[in-house]
C-alpha cells in the first residue's frame, strides 16, 4: 500500500493528483485515533461519522473540479474551546454551560468548512486554556506521542498531539501566554501564533480578552501558511480583529538578503537541556547556509513583558470568571483555581499599568524590527518534563517550576506574529524546537524562515 501523505501541503497536491482520497486520509486519521487516543487524550469529542461524510463530499466536489484550496478533503482537529455546531463546546471543564456557542461555529471554524476542511473531532486542553490537568476532574489526561509518561504541553494539547500522532494533519489551538507554541514544541510539530488582531478570537472561550490568538498547529511551515491563508481577515464579531488577509509568500529555501536577530539573553537559564545550546547553534548555522544575515540581538522589556502577561491574563480572566467562581470554587480545577486567584490579588491600577508598559514596549520591539527581519531563539529550554516530575506530594499537577524554561508569554504581551519548529533533540531524545518571531503583521518574513529551515 502506498504511504500517506504526512504534511497538509503533500496531502493537497496528492488528492489533486489522485492518488489518494480525502476518504482515504479520514479513515487513516480515524485509525491512528483508535489506535492511540485512549492513551494520548487527544480528543473529547470524536466527529468520526460527520468526518467520513465530510470527506466523501470533498472527494466527490475534487472529482467534478470543484476545488476549494488546499485545505479541501484533509483532517483537522480543533481545540475544545472553540464553537462548532456538530457539538458541545466544554473548554474541558465542568463550569461552562453546556449551551454556550451551542448551534454555531466560531469564524475559524465556519472558514475551515467553507474552505472543505474534514473536521475529526474537538481537542482536549486544560481547563479554560489555562493551568494543568487535574486528575480529580472528569476528562481525559492529555499525554505526549514521544513519550506518553510526559505532558504534551499545554493548553492546546489535544491539537499538539493529535497532529504528532498523525491524528489529523493540522489543527487549531489558541495562544494566550504559549498555548499553540508549547504544544508545538514538546510534540515535535509546527505552531503559529499569528498577529493579534490578525485572526478573529470570537466563538472562542475568552482566556484573556487582550492577548488570545487562535491560530495553527501543523507538520511544517508551509502547513501553517496555508491554514493562516483560511482564517485571516476580518470579521465584525471581533472588534479587535483588523482587515489584514494573509496570502502565504514564495517559498523558494532562499533567505538571501534576510537579517535575523539572534536572541540569547534569557534563553539558556540555569536547567537547560544539555544539548539545547548545540542544537541552537546548529539551527542558526542552517539559516546563514540558507543565505540570511546573523546579528545578535536582545529583547527589550523582557521581564516586564512577562509579568505583564501574567497580570494582564490573571486580570481578564477573572473578569470573565469571577461570578461562576464565587458559588462553583470546587468545580475548577485546582491550576486554575490558581490562576484566578492571582487575578483577584492584582489591583485596577496594576493592570493600567501592565497595559501601558505594554505599549511602551510594543513600540520598542518595532523599533528593533527596523533593523532585523525576524527574530531566532529557543522556544523551550528543555524536552517535554514527565508527569511524575510536575507531581507534587499531594498529587497536584504543577508546572510553576517550568516557567524560567518557558519563552513564550513575551511575545503574547508585544502581540508580534511568532513560529515554532523543531530543530533538534535533548540528550534524552526529546523534542527541541526553534522560535522565529516578526514585527506586526509580518508572518510571511518569519514563515518564510522557517520553511527553509525544514527544507
């Protein structure tokens, strides 16, 4: 039997050439989902039989020439707390009424199925797209392809490692302080975190009103352009959603005339993976081979921009939370009970201030843009961390100790369009992964990058 197709962009021009089916790529993701998923957690819904149906029509639609892009007849997931019709959007707790976007899609997912996506089922995450899991609650633990004694990261789990187990062949996630770019990076897979503003956040269970980015996980770059190309643009349920479409660049592997700033500074704390320095450096060698110019760099208002996300995020979750929160404390899990209390102990004029600094430094890394094209430094410190290592005496799931490991939540804050990709392995055999940030709206520099870094 011939091998599937492994990346979106392949199954496209595969369906196009009619050697294999839509029908065909359903029925391997539903198989890989049978085979795996009561061990991963990827999915708390499974849409097995609408998929089936979905990529028979997209099958019979390819073979009349009705070609809707390259999304048509390929296998998504989609993070469970985003709105869509065919089921129950819970964001994987208990609190949230099960009516909520009941009957309708959110933007991305409508603009998924206009474009033919097969969509298999919602995706597991932590609790409304913060936290841990909490083993005391109901749902599925979500767990790690390379290693299943390890957390996938979080919170779009299910999407991460659905894509790594070949569940689906893209997905959408949500991003509010690394929520698409940790699970890309543990599981080995692709992640874009687009502009703020770029991609519409309504029909999505807010996590912060001021920082939540829906955007895509996938094998490579060149998936994640192609997704991005669906999802972009404007719609009038978003008030902070701009009329920016996105058309993906030429992907030619040449980065001659590309400036990229090398970040170090905070990215190799105390606890690094060994081998994380090499592989870094490795991965910069691939692009200057590539043609790009290298230049050290540091990132303005790093801590700032941390903290600053952490309150800003504590704060706007809290306003959405704090009635269900007074009279349902115990139905939380106890990560996120945790992350709303932090919330309640930041005053009005703390978050004024986050918001200002903020701008401040949105305004500094634009200026530093001026001089580089994209941005290169490590995603994560280290590989995926194993359960057992995050359990603390009371068998309390905590991942407090990762956050100095963890680059992601500066880049929330600044709002800036940022990639991840793998570029390597820890001394243990774990993923690694590459992070390539933007300036503003400038996803098509950075994707650019980063396909021919994977070429």
């Amino acid at each position: 039997m011939t091998e599937l197709p492994q990346t979106l962009t392949d199954a496209a021009q595969a369906l196009r050439q009619s050697t294999v089916t839509s029908v065909r790529l359903t029925e391997a993701a539903i198989a890989a989902a049978d085979a795996s998923d009561a061990v991963l957690g990827t999915y708390l819904t499974r849409f097995d039989e609408y998929a089936l149906e979905r990529a028979a029509a997209a099958d019979a639609e390819l073979a009349r020439g009705v070609d809707r892009g390259l999304l048509h007849g390929i296998p998504f997931g989609v993070k469970d707390i985003l709105a869509m019709a065919e089921g129950p959007t819970t964001a994987q707790s208990l609190v949230l009424d099960r009516a909520w976007g009941a009957g309708r899609d959110a933007p991305s997912v409508a603009r998924l199925k206009a474009a033919g996506a097969v969509i298999t089922g919602k995706t597991t995450t932590m609790e409304f797209a913060v936290g841990m899991p909490d083993p005391a609650k109901p749902f599925p633990i979500p767990r790690n392809p390379w290693n299943p004694d390890t957390w996938p990261g979080g919170s779009s789990s299910g999407t991460g490692s659905g894509v790594a187990a070949g569940m689906f062949l893209a997905g959408l996630g949500t991003d509010t302080a690394g929520s698409i770019r940790i699970p890309a990076a543990f599981c080995g897979v692709s992640g874009l975190m687009p502009t703020f503003g770029r991609v519409p956040k309504s029909g999505c269970v807010p996590l912060g009103y001021s920082l939540d980015h829906v955007g895509p996980l996938a094998r490579s770059a060149r998936d994640c352009a192609a997704v991005l190309e669906v999802i972009a643009g404007p719609h009038a349920s978003d008030p902070d959603c701009v009329d920016a479409p996105f058309s993906p660049p030429e992907f030619d592997g040449d980065l001659t005339g590309m400036r990229i700033g090398v970040v170090r500074e905070h990215h190799f704390p105390q606890g690094s993976d060994p081998a994380l320095e090499g592989v870094f450096d490795a991965a910069v060698a691939v692009l200057t081979a590539r043609g790009a110019t290298v230049v050290e760099v540091a990132l303005p208002y790093w801590q700032e921009m941390i903290t600053a996300d952490l309150i800003t995020m504590g704060c706007e979750a809290l306003a959405y939370h704090r009635t269900d929160l007074s009279g349902r404390w115990n139905d939380y899990f106890v990560a996120t009970r945790a992350m709303l209390a932090l919330g309640a102990q930041v005053s009005g004029a703390d978050y004024v201030q986050a918001q200002r600094v903020r701008r401040v430094a949105q305004d500094a890394i634009g200026r530093l843009f001026s001089t580089v094209d994209v941005i290169a430094c490590p995603a994560i410190s280290v590989g995926a961390p194993s359960y057992e290592s995050l359990t603390g005496p009371e068998g309390q799931i905590d991942v407090a100790g990762l956050f100095q490991l963890i680059h992601t939540p500066y880049w929330d804050s600044v709002g800036n369009p940022v990639l991840v990709v793998p570029m390597g392995f820890t001394a243990g055999g774990l993923p690694l992964s590459l992070q390539l940030a933007g300036p503003a709206f400038g996803e098509s520099a950075l994707l650019r990058a980063g396909d021919a870094f994977q070429q």
